[in-house]
C-alpha cells in the first residue's frame, strides 16, 4: 500500500508499506519499507485498527498511525 501526500510539506512524497492486513486482528502492524521525495530511505511502521467496518456494504473506516524515521 503507498500513502501519497498532496499538500504542505510533504506535498509529492510518497510512504510504501508492505505487510499482511488481516482485518479480522484488532490492530495489524505493517512495516514501512521506503517512501519517495522528503521519504526516500524511509523506515518504520504503521499500526491499523477498524474503527467500524459494514459486512453488508463491504465498507469499513480504518485508523493508519504511521511511525517513521526518514532523512
């Protein structure tokens, strides 16, 4: 998964995570394993929790809260 940053700082940077995202585990951790522009070399995690999820709809809203170092 990337998150891609549109706006202020960090405008045109991107963060890649790579990990299993078992939405069935109360929170997942994920590693970060680069990033692009202001996160190039960029390391950390990030840990995912459901905050509600609609198996009907298939729609869920998940929490990301991204730790990371970068240069």
């Amino acid at each position: 998964m990337n998150f891609n940053f549109i706006e202020g700082k960090y405008n045109g940077s991107s963060l890649a995570v790579l990990g299993r995202n078992s939405i069935v585990e109360t929170v997942r951790e994920m590693p970060v394993v680069g990033g692009s522009g202001l996160f190039r070399f960029a390391r950390g995690y990030v840990q995912a929790r459901t905050i509600l999820l609609n198996v009907t709809t298939k729609d869920a809203i998940v929490q990301y809260d991204v730790y990371v170092l970068h240069y």
